[in-house]
C-alpha cells in the first residue's frame, strides 16, 4: 500500500475545503456589506416618517435584567 496516493488524496481535499472556506468568506462579507446598507436605508426611512429622530439607545445600563429573560 502506497501512502503517498493516500496523502495526494488529503492533500486535495484540504485545498478543495479551503477554497470554500475563501467563498464563504467573500459571501459573508458580500452579506453584511448588503445588512449595513439595509440599516442605513431603514434609519433614513424612519428619520424621513418621523417615526425615529434619533438612534436607539437600550434605557438603563448594560447589567439591567430584561424582563422574561434568564
């Protein structure tokens, strides 16, 4: 049994996997590069209708309990 067929064959599989790892990156950024451009459309849209004059601020510090969470 040969083991250099054996590692030929793991060899391309990782460079077979890291190539997707490169796609999936470039999609995520594509994606929230899309999210951040959706955010800016729906602050500006709610600045326009009145609905929002300013950025949501959470009320109370950062350790406040929410309620109906654990």
């Amino acid at each position: 049994m040969s083991t250099g067929s054996g590692e030929d064959h793991w060899e391309a599989e990782l460079r077979m996997l890291r190539q997707e790892i490169q796609e999936l990156r470039a999609e995520q950024k594509e994606m929230a590069a899309a999210i951040n451009q959706l955010v800016t459309t729906f602050r500006s849209l709610a600045a326009h209708l009145g609905i929002a004059g300013e950025p949501y601020a959470r009320k109370g510090g950062p350790d406040r309990d929410l309620p109906g969470f654990a």
